[in-house]
C-alpha cells in the first residue's frame, strides 16, 4: 500500500505545462499552414485570372480536359468562349476550363 500513495502523492505534486506552449504550438502549426497551403494557392489563383484576363481571339490554348484549339469567340458577358478544334468543330467552353495559352503555331506542328 506504501507504493500506491506515494505514486498518488508524485502525480498530484507534478507541475502542470502553461498555456504558452500551446499557444506557440499552434503559431507554429498556423505559419506551416500559410507558406504551405494557403500561400502556394492564392499564387495560382492570380497566375490563372491573370491567364484568363490575356486570352484573346485567336489564341491556341489547352483546356483542362487535354483539347487543344484556337479561340473563335469570346463571350464577355457569361464568360464562355467559343474553341476551333478543326475547320468543322466549333464548341464552347466556360473560361474557367482553359489551362494554358500555347504559343502561336502549335496546332501546325501537331
């Protein structure tokens, strides 16, 4: 029984950890998040609006789906665009879906 009370008597005397390891703690875990996560996407975010505010009529562009076309059309009010893929296929498109804008020439070369 002397075992038992002392063991009690040890726990109850141990000090306890201030919460300012825990703040710091979570300091630490809110920097990670930003330069890890939020950072990084905003920075594409900017790059792809940016993208969007460029294209022009007659651009090739890729969309996110893997089509590759030039731009027929642009429809400023309900942002969608109209994409040549071939002399007889026209479609349109939401802006959002397009991923790049390719240099001039790359639907000759293909």
């Amino acid at each position: 029984m002397s075992f038992i009370s002392q063991a009690h008597a040890a726990a109850e005397g141990a000090p306890e950890q201030g919460g300012f390891s825990f703040i710091f703690m979570m300091v630490i875990f809110a920097g990670i998040f930003y330069f890890m996560i939020y950072r990084p996407q905003a920075r594409r975010t900017k790059e792809h609006k940016s993208l969007m505010g460029s294209m022009g009529k007659g651009d090739e562009v890729l969309t996110s789906g893997g089509l590759i076309g030039r731009i027929v059309k642009i429809s400023d009010e309900n942002d969608y665009v109209q994409i040549e893929l071939n002399e007889n296929n026209v479609i349109s498109l939401k802006k959002d879906f397009i991923s790049a804008v390719l240099p001039k020439g790359t639907l000759k070369s293909i």
